[in-house]
C-alpha cells in the first residue's frame, strides 16, 4: 500500500517514472472529475503497477535521475489516475510532461464547500460565491473552514455554527484524499521490456482503456522509443496542409506496410520480438515518403483540398498498400483509375460498416492482384448492387452525406468561383472569408412561403444536396433571405458561368417558390449526370463496369444480397401462391429502409438458378416484359408508386437462364409496406429481413432519417 502523497512525492522526485511507450494524458475533465467524486467518496478507484528494472526503458521527457543506480520503478498502470492528481494536489505538471502534453487541463475543477459539489469554473455560477474554492486551492491554500464563514458575518449564531461545521467536514474530507492508500503492485523484477509491454498490454486490454491501435504503437515505442513524438510531430505537418492524420490511421498504414495486412492482430509476439528499431524507422520513413507523394495528387488530380473532403481518411490504406510494392508511384493510368475508386468507396461508404475486415480484404487485393482497381471496384458493386449514382441518390439527402463532399468536389472541379467577388473557391481562407454550404432557395425564404420549420419532411427538403451551393461567408451574408428569382439574376449578370459551374439550372421559371420541386428534381439529375461523368474522366479504358452475377451468387446470401425462387410460383406446393409476391415486396422494403441491395429472384437459397420460367407461365404475357410489368405492380401495390423511383430491375441470363435482378438503393424516407389493411416496418439484419415494432421503429427512424 501506498499513500497518494506518497506516489505524489515518488514522481516529483523521479522516483516513480513514465515510459516512453504509455500513451500521453488523454483523460476527458469529466474523468478527471469522476475521480476526485469517487475518492471523496471513498469509492474505490483501482491499483497502481509498477515495473521494477535496472534496465528501464527510454523514459517519458528523459525525467529520470541519471545518477540514480539500481532499480526503478516504471509506472505501467495508473498513469492517467496519479497525473490528474499530481495536477489538482501539487498545481504544477508532472516532470515525465510538458505543458503542452497537457489537452484537458483538470485544474479549473472546483469545489463548493458548503454542498460538496464538485463542477468546472463557471462565471455566472460560481463569481461572488464565496463557498466555491478551487480544488487546487483546496489543497494548497492554509485557509480554514471557520475563518471563511467568519468571513461572511453571518449574525445568526446557529447558522453560523451550522455551516461552519458543513463546511469544516467537507474541506477536512477532500483534503483527506492525499492520504488514501492505493494498492500498489509490483510486476516480477528482471523483465525484459517485451515482457513488461505484455504485462501491459494485458492490464489495458482488460479495462477497455487502449485501442488496439495504441496497444500496436506501445508495442513499437518498446523498440523505438521516440516513435510518439516523431509521429505526432509528423501529424503536425500534414496538418499544415489540410490533413488530419489521426494516430489509429497513421498506424493502421504502419501495420500494412509492417506485415501487408489491414489488421491490427497481425502484429503478434513474433513479429514485435524480430523488428528492431531500425526497421521501425525505416518502415516509418517509406510510409510519410507514400503520404507526400499522395496529398499533392488528391490536390491536384481530386481536387481534395484536405482530410474535411473526405468522409474518412481510411480510403487512402488501400492506396498506401499498393504504393507501398510498387515503388511508391503510380503510373499515369493507374493514379487516375485509383481516385476513381476512392471516390466510389467514398461515396457508397465503403468503410461505414465492418470497417477493418473491409480495410483488410481491399488491402490484399491493392497488394496481391494483378488487377487491384477492377477487383477493388468489384467488392463495391457486390456490397452496394451499383456504383452509377442515380438522381434519386440525393433525395432528401443533407450536408453530412457523402454526395455532399462529392458535389464541392465538382464545384472546385468546374473552377466555380464565389458569387461576392469572383474568387476561386478553392483558394478562399480564413474566418470571414471560409467556404459555406450555401441554400439556394434560403431556408428563411421558404418558411415564410409556405414551408413549415416543425415539419420533418420540409426540413429534408429544405436542407438536402439539392438545395446547396458553395459560396464564401461574405457572399452567403449579402444574400440572407432573398427571393432567387431576384439575387440569382444578380449573379448571372456579373458571373454569366457561375450557376453553370455549381450546376444550378438557369431556366428563371424555376427559380420561383411554387417550383421549388421541379429546381430540386431538375438539378438532382444535373448533379447525378456531372458526378457520374466526372467519376467517368477518371475511369479510364481498363476500369469496366463489372456485372459478374454468377460470383455475386456464389458468394451466398448477406446483408446485401437475398435469393428468392420465384415471383408467385410456390414450388413446394406447385402452384400460384401470391403470398410470395408479399415476401419479395418485404424484402425490397428492407433494403430501402437499410442500406440498399440486391435481390436476384428466380434463385433459391443454396444458390441454385431456378430461371423465371415457372414464373412466366402464371402470366398473362408469359415472357420478359410481363414479369417486369407484374414486379413493378407488386412494388406499386405494397409500397407505393413513389418508390420505384428507388429500384433497378433487369433480366440477366445466368447459367443461361433468365435470373431476375432488382437493384436497391436507400430511400430518402421510411418505407412501409401495406398488407392486409396493415403497415408494417422491415430492416436488413443477419442477411434476413427484420420486422420492427412500432416503438422499435420510431427509434430506427429517428437515428436513419435526418429529422
């Protein structure tokens, strides 16, 4: 056991120290906080580890006495517990840091000594209350509890004694806390360093406190002590220009490069004992090496200004994999056929879901394929059905989906400029000078005309991609809430390309209040057309649309992907059973309500072709055209004409067999299905359709559907 005091004392004076390897202090306030509580309430807080070694590590600041022979102790766990109170007990920073290495100072935190609330300094709160004292004072200042209610001449004497008394216990027990005693626990001496790394690994891993990515760098600052410091001084750089390389990205693409795997399990003991400092170094320098080379080509080539273009920086993995066996360099077709991948992965949010099984299957192909952009491509279309963006994409789509950052793309591709005073927006900077997303038909505007501010659905319609344009905050302000049909006459006369270049349509009658539908739905199609033909400019000859169905199936059933035998023919019990039209409709609905798919009918569940066959005799026109006209009609009944806006279905031969295809997209709304005078609501999940309850599904709406 040990007193708090006492660890204090043993950090002040480099007795206990911190290692290189441990993380930085990355506790929140309200951690900070929740500590103090708990001590105060004598709730138990944890143990402190220490590793006892004559031969200790580089440590944290180089805060360890040099003359000091013998053994050390190196501080394994605890380190964020014993910082938070070396700041809020001694008020100065621990020597194993620097100032700077502290983001979330605690040492606002203060105490009311009359309640014993513990909250951070607010001013309206806490001024002229003379019973909030900062917890750092608390410690630190000689004042006692009886001379600051003397203070308040209070001339009631039992009041006086009551607070005074309130007070005392209070200050007493909080200052208490410096004399807790924490178990302190020793790890065997004479480890080596991996062995400690273990110990520590194993300490982390079972309080959830470390990613797996900080586990891996803590293993790699082991070998190469300073690997923190270089990386975080490397990350200041890349910010210098726009990108923001979060650690977990920086040493994701570490591993890569490290064992050619995405996969943070992939640095095992084995590996971590035979890389040595030196091959840490040199794997680090070939990796920034691979981000220089990238970010002038994401400027100049994808008109990706910065880390703010893009909806996660883990499209790059796959780019630095790749780059990574092949000289560090793209040839000329190849660069460009890799941003049009980026752009699809992007934009059909290839990350959004299974995020490392993704990262580590797109890295083997960048690594191992003899054609890494088409095989890339295909795991796209597999997931999501499609990679064409149609206009029904952006129905109802806000600010933070993706085709939002893909239209400014365009913007900054088309050399749009502002409308205030025609500077190109790819050079604007600074506060008053930033890019904003701009609404076309002001949100003020259409509220007083007719749109209801208390309605979700306005408000979709309101704030969706359709609706925005690009334009400084200076040129956002003079506008406010002025009738289109007036302020973009104005623009036109002094930049006659400035709509054009931000694919706003110019006919004027559609710049009126009562046409707001028809400006959406006509520049949703301008949009989807510009974004597809900018993708296809970088496309080239050797990237096809692939439309492999025969793998789709063999793969089997997912969250993606559903068989289903027939339209209406009941091959159990050989008969027309238009109970199956329902579970198609079922299953189309569940992926309008997820993420979208792909449904192939006229297949089983193992993966057999059955073909439409047995479908086509149960029709009228036995034959393509009325399958298709049945299908639409099954979607029209169920769900509604609306909806099909949000299907593609074809006829493909498989096996030489017709194989209908139904490609699904997300729709801009809740999708319900209508059966027997009944509604009813269906996700994707576990590769089936799930039928939610009407509470269920009011949740699922609310975090789907922007409100």
């Amino acid at each position: 056991m040990a007193k708090i005091s006492k660890l204090l004392e043993a950090i002040k004076d480099q007795e206990i120290v911190v290692p290189e390897f441990q993380r930085e202090y990355v506790w929140s306030l309200e951690q900070a906080k929740e500590l103090i509580v708990s001590l105060f309430q004598e709730y138990p807080t944890g143990s402190i580890l220490v590793w006892e070694t004559n031969k200790p590590p580089e440590i944290k600041n180089d805060a360890v006495k040099k003359e000091k022979v013998g053994w050390i102790s190196v501080l394994l766990d605890g380190q964020q517990r014993l910082t938070t109170l070396y700041l809020l007990l001694k008020d100065t920073i621990p020597p194993y840091y620097r100032e700077s290495d502290i983001i979330n100072d605690p040492r606002h935190m203060y105490f009311n000594l009359k309640t014993a609330e513990f909250g951070y300094y607010q001013k309206q709160k806490m001024t002229d209350n003379p019973f909030w004292k900062s917890v750092v004072s608390c410690f630190n200042d000689k004042f006692e509890a009886f001379t600051l209610v003397e203070s308040l001449h209070l001339e009631n004497a039992q009041e006086k004694l009551e607070i005074g008394s309130a007070v005392n216990k209070h200050l007493v027990r909080l200052r208490a806390i410096a004399d807790i005693d924490y178990y302190l626990q020793s790890v065997p001496q004479g480890l080596d360093i991996d062995k400690a790394i273990d110990i520590f690994d194993r300490v982390n891993s079972m309080g959830t406190k470390l990613t797996e990515a900080e586990l891996v760098l803590t293993h790699i600052a082991g070998r190469w002590p300073h690997a923190r410091r270089v990386i975080k001084e490397k990350i200041k750089d890349f910010e210098k220009v726009g990108f923001y390389f979060e650690l977990d990205f920086l040493t994701r693409c570490f591993v890569v490069l490290l064992t050619k795997a995405a996969l943070f399990e992939k640095m095992t003991d084995e590996v971590y004992q035979q890389t040595t400092e030196d091959v840490y170094k040199e794997t680090w320098k070939k990796l920034v090496k691979i981000l220089n080379y990238i970010i002038p080509i994401l400027k100049q080539s994808a008109y990706i200004s910065g880390s703010k273009d893009m909806s996660t920086n883990n499209v790059l993995v796959p780019l630095v994999a790749y780059l990574s066996k092949n000289g560090g360099a793209f040839t000329a077709d190849l660069k460009n056929q890799f941003l049009y991948w980026m752009f699809l992965a992007l934009i059909w949010g290839r990350y959004s879901g299974q995020t490392a099984q993704r990262l580590d299957k797109d890295v083997y192909l960048a690594i191992n394929s003899k054609q890494p952009v088409t095989d890339l491509i295909k795991e796209i279309e597999d997931q999501r059905g499609r990679i064409e963006i149609k206009a029904a994409d952006l129905e109802g789509r806000g600010a933070g989906h993706p085709l939002h950052r893909m239209l400014y793309i365009l913007a900054k591709y088309n050399k749009a400029i502002d409308w205030a005073d025609g500077g190109s927006l790819q050079d604007t900077m600074g506060d008053y000078y930033s890019i904003q997303s701009h609404h076309v038909f002001p949100q003020a505007f259409l509220y007083k005309n007719g749109y209801d501010s208390d309605n979700h659905l306005d408000k979709k319609k309101i704030n969706e991609i359709a609706n925005r344009a690009f334009i400084t905050r200076d040129a956002n302000y003079d506008i406010l809430a002025d009738d289109p049909t007036n302020y973009l006459k104005d623009v036109i006369n002094k930049y006659p390309d400035a709509l054009k270049q931000q694919l706003i349509p110019t006919e004027e009658s559609l710049w009126h209040v009562d046409k707001y539908n028809e400006f959406l739905s006509a520049r949703r199609k301008m949009i989807a057309d510009a974004m597809n033909e900018f993708l296809n400019t970088l496309k080239g000859q050797k990237v096809d649309k692939i439309e492999n169905y025969e793998e789709v199936i063999k793969a089997g059933e997912n969250n993606y992907v559903e068989f289903k035998s027939s339209l209406r023919w009941d091959y159990d019990q050989g008969l027309v059973n238009k109970t199956m039209e329902y579970v198609v409709a079922k299953t189309i609905t569940a992926f309008m309500n997820s993420e979208g798919g792909k449904l192939f009918i006229g297949v089983n569940d193992s993966g057999e072709i059955l073909g439409l066959e047995k479908d086509y005799m149960t029709l009228k026109n036995k034959n393509k055209d009325g399958f298709l006209l049945q299908l639409t009609q099954v979607i029209n009944t169920y769900l509604g004409k609306e909806f099909n806006q949000y299907v593609d279905i074809k006829i493909a031969k498989v096996d030489d067999k017709d194989v209908c295809v139904v490609d699904v997209i997300l729709s801009a709304m809740p999708v319900y299905i209508k059966n027997n005078g009944k509604e009813e609501f269906f996700t994707r999940a576990s590769a089936s359709s799930l039928s939610l309850s009407i509470k269920e599904a009011t949740a699922y709406i609310k975090t789907h559907w922007e409100m």
